[in-house]
C-alpha cells in the first residue's frame, strides 16, 4: 500500500514538473512590441547586411528615398518592417521612392539583407531622405 501511494506521488511529481518545464520554456508569442521614440533619421548608410531604425512610433504614412548600388547586376534587397510586419520589400536598383503606412505598433526599420563586397563591385543601400506625414 505504502508503495504504490509512493509511486503516486512521485508520478504526479515528475508530471508537474514537465508541465512546469514546458510553461517556463514556451515561447510567448503575444507579447506587445516595444517602441521607444526618438529622433528621426534624415539619411542612412548600411554598407552590410543590417538595419536602420526609425524610431516612430505612432499611426503616420512614411515616405523613404533610396538608393542601392549594384554588384553582378543586382541591387541591395531591402524590406521596411514595423515589428513583425514587412510592410515593403524589393530590389533597389538606382533611386526608389517607397510609401507605407505605420500602425505604430513596433519599432519601423530599413534592413538590407544582401550585401555583397568583390572589388571594384559593392553593393550598398542608402536612406537619402525620409519625410512623415498624417495617415
């Protein structure tokens, strides 16, 4: 009797602990994302893979001048996100304007994400104007 009421509990033990094991290394994927104000780029350079943050943390419609030098014929990839949201990606090849709206629910950011370095070729993405306006 006392063996099987031993069994019990150490089976109910170890069957709390993987429960708790399993809530403490979950992943909490509803977390609100954190956006701290700040100044606002005017221009920007990433010379490798990065990102560029715009600290903007409101509803706005955003308008971003870029520009992207090629190396074997392809222009930097480059993706405006906010948060977790791509609100725009594409190829910059010369010089692009891009429009996107801003929830301000997350830090907005310029990433490039295929630099590439052989000489003389150098692929590189420039930030050469960013204006904010009402959405």
């Amino acid at each position: 009797m006392r063996w099987a009421l031993g069994l019990f509990l150490f089976l109910l033990g170890l069957g709390l602990g993987l429960w708790a094991l399993e809530r403490a290394f979950t992943l909490k994927t509803d977390l609100p994302l954190a956006c701290a104000p700040g100044p606002l780029p005017q221009e920007g350079a990433l010379y490798s893979n990065g990102a560029l943050e715009i600290p903007l943390c409101r509803r706005a419609r955003v308008r971003m001048v870029l520009e992207g030098t090629l190396a074997q014929g392809r222009g930097p990839w480059a993706m405006v996100v906010e948060g977790r949201r791509v609100l725009w990606q594409g190829e910059v090849r010369g010089w692009v304007e891009v429009e996107v709206a801003t929830t301000g629910e997350g830090t907005l950011a310029l990433v490039f994400t295929n630099d590439l370095y052989q000489p003389p070729e150098d692929r590189n993405l420039f930030l050469r104007g960013l204006k904010v306006v009402p959405p």
